[in-house]
C-alpha cells in the first residue's frame, strides 16, 4: 500500500479547491494586463533629445524628439538614441509588470509563467 495523499500534494485544498484558485489567479492576472495598458513608464536619454512612453505591457505609445537632436548630417546619432530610449522604456515597463504581478500573486513574473507554462504575452 501506498502511502501517498493527493490532499498532501495540494496543500489540503481538494482538486475543487485547487481549480478555485487557479480561476481566482487568472482573473486576478486578466485584471492586472488591463491595468498594465493603462499604465506608462517614460525614458528619456541624450539629455532630453529623445523621450519615449512604454506602457506596461511593453508596447511603445509615444515618441518625442527634440527638433534640436535632428541633423540629417548625423542621422545615426538620432538612431542610436531612439533605440536607447526604446529599450530602457521597454525595460522599465518589464519592471512595473514584475512590481506588479508579485503585488497581486505573491509570485515573480517568470515562477508565474513557468507554473502557468506561457510567456505571458
């Protein structure tokens, strides 16, 4: 005989109680995607020259540049400087979903993904 106790395994909640919760922590993530959308990191680099506005789910919304930072002689300068803005405007919108995911499961973005089996996207 056996030993094993399937209620050990889930924490004493029953199967029913396990697919409460887990409907429970998807709405509770659908409501926080929603959130996300709303919300807007900015970053800005070159002194101010290039700005942009990342919400939080990553998704650029604006981009503003300084009339002064364009020079069709140094095309590349202002190139450098959009991707730089992008991606620290994308890292920070990471950061906020990461915030904000923990606040309202307990759980760091990626142990959430890997125990849902999803990117998150």
């Amino acid at each position: 005989m056996s030993d094993f106790d399937p209620g050990k395994l889930l924490g004493g909640m029953g199967m029913s109680g396990l697919f409460e919760h887990a409907r429970e922590l998807q709405e509770k993530l659908a409501r926080l995607q929603e959130d996300l959308r709303h919300r807007t990191v900015d970053a800005t680099v070159g002194g101010g020259m290039v700005e942009v506005t990342v919400n939080g789910r990553g998704d650029l919304v604006s981009v503003r540049i300084d009339p002064q930072a364009v020079d069709p002689r140094d095309v590349e300068m202002l190139q450098d400087l959009i991707v730089a803005a992008v991606n620290q405007g994308t890292q920070r919108a990471r950061e906020l979903a990461e915030e904000e995911t923990r606040r309202v499961t307990g759980l760091p973005l990626d142990q959430l993904q890997g125990l849902l089996g999803g990117s998150g996207s």
